[in-house]
C-alpha cells in the first residue's frame, strides 16, 4: 500500500489515572497543513470534527473496547 497526501496525525496514551473516564485512554488529534508544513489542534469544524479534550476519541474507540480500545496492532514480523 501507498500512502496519500498527510491528513492529521493521531495519538492515544495509556494512563488509567488520567483518564479513567476515557477507558483509561487520552487522545489527541492534529491536523496537517501541507501548504505551511505545519500541525494544529484539530477543532469542532474538521471532519470528523474534534473536540479538544483528551476524550475526543473514545465515541470512536468503544467498538474497539474488547482489544483494550486499540484498532491496529503491531504486525508480527
């Protein structure tokens, strides 16, 4: 597989302190802008749109909640 052009980068981390009412999960989403080669906050207006707290992930994730949240794995090499 190829990948296309940069959209946004994704992250989740792990801290069932922090975020106990996430699933013990923080996200965060950046959007990309090619033209400045820049990242910024993703926001309500993007789509899918953003909230900007470190819940904006777990709607998304709970039809992943048997594998700990986590859609893709490491593959086995």
């Amino acid at each position: 597989m190829v990948p296309g052009a940069q959209h946004d980068v994704d992250f989740m981390v792990k801290d069932s302190k922090r975020f106990a009412d996430g699933g013990g999960w923080g996200y965060a989403e950046f959007e990309y802008d090619a033209a400045s080669d820049t990242f910024r906050p993703g926001t309500l207006d993007d789509k899918p749109p953003q909230a900007n707290d470190a819940k904006c992930g777990v709607a998304c994730h709970t039809i992943a909640q048997k594998r700990d949240y986590v859609f893709t794995e490491y593959a086995h090499r």
